[in-house]
C-alpha cells in the first residue's frame, strides 16, 4: 500500500527511534529507506538530485530544527511529502504543521513518539494525497485576461458535495463549491481564481454570475425533495455589499426558493473587525430568513467572539481536526468545545473532510452526526448529484411503501 513511497527519508538522531521507523516503514512497503543524523545533509543530498518521495523528520536534529529546514525544503527541489515525528507537545506538532502548510509544504500528517504501529499505518494508508496543497509551485494561478474571458464562455461552474445525516443515512443538502473549466477541459479550484477576481473587483460579478447557476440547480433539486438545503461559499468581499441581501432575495424568491434553505457561508478567519458592512450584511441576511453558517471554525482568531455576535445557525469543524481527531487529542478537545458551544448557542454542527470511516466512527462517538467528506461524496457536478437525490427519494418511497402494506 505505501509502494507509492519509494524511496523514504528519515531524519532522526534517536538512533533507536530511527531503526525501528526504517523497519516499519520496508514492512508497509517502501522499497528504499535512508536514515540521516542531519538536517544539512538531508539538504545537500536534495540539492544533488537525490530526492525522497518522503522524508519522515524529527523536530529538533543535530544541526536545524524543522522550521528552517520546511523554510530550505520550500525553496529546493524537493516534491515529496513530509511526515512529522515528535515526541514534544502534541500542540508544537501542530504549529510545525501549519508552518509547513503555510509554506506550501505537502505535510503527510504528524506523529507522536513512541511510535505506534497503527498509527504509522493508518497515516500511510488514508493520508497518501498530502494534507496540503503545494499552492506556491504547482497551482498557477490564472491571470485576469483568462478570468474575463472565462467568465463569458462559461468556465466558472458549480460543484455540489451532499451534506450528510449519517444517523438517517440520508442526504440532508449540499454544499456549491466554486469550479473552473480550463480551456484544456482541467477542472480547478477555488485558489486558482479567486484571489484574482478579487484583486481585480470583479468578484461580485463572479458571484452574481456564480450565484444565477446555483439556485436554477437549487430549484430543480428542490423539485426532487423540496426540504433539501444549499450552501454557498462567500468571498468576504461579496458580505461587505450593502446590496447583497435584497439581490439574493430577490433571485430566489423569482425562482420559488425559500429563503431557509439557502445557507451562506462565512470562513472563520476571514470575520474580521475592519470589515464595516459585514456584520450588518450578515444580520439582514439572517433576517431575512437565509441561514448563515461559519466555515472552517477552529481556524481563525476570532471563534468565540465572532460566534457570540452573529445568529449562525451552523458550525463547520474544520477538516484538519476531524482528520487529525484519531491520532491528536487536541484535535479532540477542538471538536468537544465546538460541539460544546454549538448546543450552547442552538446551533447544528458539520463535521467538514470526513475520509476515513474510522474518522466517522469517533466523530458519531462525539455526538455529531453531520458530515461532509470524500468518504460519503467528493464534489462533483450537478447531473450526478442530481442522479444520487432521485435515488434517496425513490428508495425512502420504497420503504414507505413497505412500511404502509404491514
Ligand atoms: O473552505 P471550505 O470548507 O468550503 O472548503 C471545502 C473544500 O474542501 C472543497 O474544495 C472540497 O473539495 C474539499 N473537501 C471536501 N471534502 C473533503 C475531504 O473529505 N477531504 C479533503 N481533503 N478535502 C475535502
Ligand atoms: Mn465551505
């Protein structure tokens, strides 16, 4: 299962440590395992062109300690991922994760020592696509010509990903995620665009066109089984127009939608105190009856704040605690107080990237029951989703039926 790992680097002074990692690490396949005493040597032996499909380091080695070397991996040739081993405070795993997230590093996940065989297994085997994207080197982002004439030639399209109830086996809703058609026919996300329509202003066209696409598939979704929900992703530039809560309106309305099956949702870290219309933007949005729902919760710097102050209806865990939850118990104390807090305050929870049934297993445990994630549907385009809501519907009508006849 790990041949994908062919050749594994291990940086680890624990000479003990080391041997034992090494021997793992050939039983679950890895053809070629080279263990370094320093972090220097890992780097020049990089920069001659003997690169590793993984390089398993230590926090602190002889010479470096892992922030200088992820800030001097970011900047070589290096393309392979990285996995985490320490036997400090689980919370200084996690800031040494960020950092490599943050510099585009594709971090495997982290591991405590003394190593757990498990562990090291389930990492291999449910994290072999890395946690992070390389946003710096491998995603281009497009220019503002290719957004311009995108735009007009329909290249912005929807995604939908169901929003799971696990306990009623059902679909609940959906999630509209933000898609570009390449002229190549590549779909790409988000990251690749967004920031260019913002930079640009013209993000409120792309919202408005984004936006139309949308609620004509809401409606026709709808006429499968009227109660199903949909969230919408909003660019904070979008929640500072004034204008925003009358247009929505005023498009579902035309189209027949009830307002409270429209969620919008707003990413955490980005609810900031300088943005003067959003709080106001979001009040008449949920006057209006539309349910708002705070993206990425755990991430930003504002949590409690920004949850006391707005009527959300609806917390996302975000999907680096519900897929560290199983070998992190910070993680797990992030998912208790969110669920926490969530009853507190009356609002539902979704438990964002669920991959792993071991994941929805402990997240059930937790008391959450709604979920999102690879594991139940990745996002996917309209007549797909469309197809699996007028399965659901026929089977619940099956087995109403049944129910009638005994
Ligand atoms: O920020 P927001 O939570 O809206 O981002 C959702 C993104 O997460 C989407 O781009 C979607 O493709 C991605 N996603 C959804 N489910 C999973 C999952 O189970 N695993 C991972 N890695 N990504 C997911
Ligand atoms: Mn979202």
């Amino acid at each position: 299962m790990s041949q994908d790992y062919r050749k594994v680097f291990i940086l680890d002074q624990d000479i003990k440590h080391a041997n034992r990692l090494s021997k793992l690490l050939t039983q679950q396949g890895c053809q070629q395992v080279v263990r370094f005493d320093s972090g220097v040597k890992v780097l020049s032996a990089i920069a001659q062109g003997d690169s590793p499909d993984l390089l398993v380091t230590e926090l602190v080695t002889s010479d470096i300690d892992v922030f200088t070397l992820l800030h001097d991996l970011s900047s070589s040739s290096f393309e392979g991922q990285v996995l985490l081993v320490s036997g400090q405070d689980e919370r200084v795993l996690g800031t040494a994760n960020e950092v490599a997230v943050s510099l585009g590093c594709p971090v495997l996940g982290s591991l405590r020592k003394p190593l757990i065989v498990n562990e090291l297994q389930w990492i291999l085997r449910e994290h072999k696509k890395p946690l992070a994207i390389k946003t710096s080197r491998s995603m281009d982002s497009l220019s503002c010509y290719d957004l311009k004439r995108g735009l007009r030639s329909g290249a912005l399209l929807p995604y939908y990903q169901p929003k799971w109830d696990t306990a009623r086996r059902r679909i609940i809703g959906f999630e509209a995620l933000a898609r570009w058609r390449g002229e190549s026919g590549l779909i790409q996300s988000p990251a690749t665009f967004i920031p260019t329509a913002e930079k640009h202003g013209f993000i409120d066209e792309f919202t408005h066109r984004f936006l139309r696409v949308v609620l004509a598939d809401v409606q026709r979704l709808q006429a499968v089984d009227p109660k199903q929900t949909m969230a919408i992703n909003f660019s904070i530039d979008t929640l500072e127009n004034r204008e925003l809560p009358d247009v929505l309106e005023k498009m579902a309305q035309i189209l027949g939608i009830a307002l409270d099956t429209i969620v919008v949702e707003v990413t955490e870290s980005r609810l900031s105190h300088e943005r003067i219309n959003l709080l106001e933007v979001l009040a008449r949005l949920h006057l209006k009856g539309f349910k708002l729902s705070i993206d990425d919760f755990g991430t930003g710097y504002s949590s409690l704040y920004r949850v006391k102050d707005i009527p959300f209806s609806e917390l996302k865990i975000d999907q680096s605690f519900v897929q560290g939850a199983l070998a992190d118990s910070s993680a797990r104390a992030v998912i208790r107080s969110s669920l926490q807090l969530a009853e507190d305050l009356g609002m539902s929870v979704i438990a964002e990237g669920v991959e792993a049934k071991e994941n929805q297993v402990l997240i059930e445990e937790m008391g959450c029951s709604l979920m999102q994630g690879f594991l139940f549907a990745k996002p996917q385009a309209f007549e797909s989703v469309q197809e699996m809501l007028v399965a659901q519907v026929a089977d619940e009508a099956t087995k109403q039926q049944r129910l009638s006849i005994l």
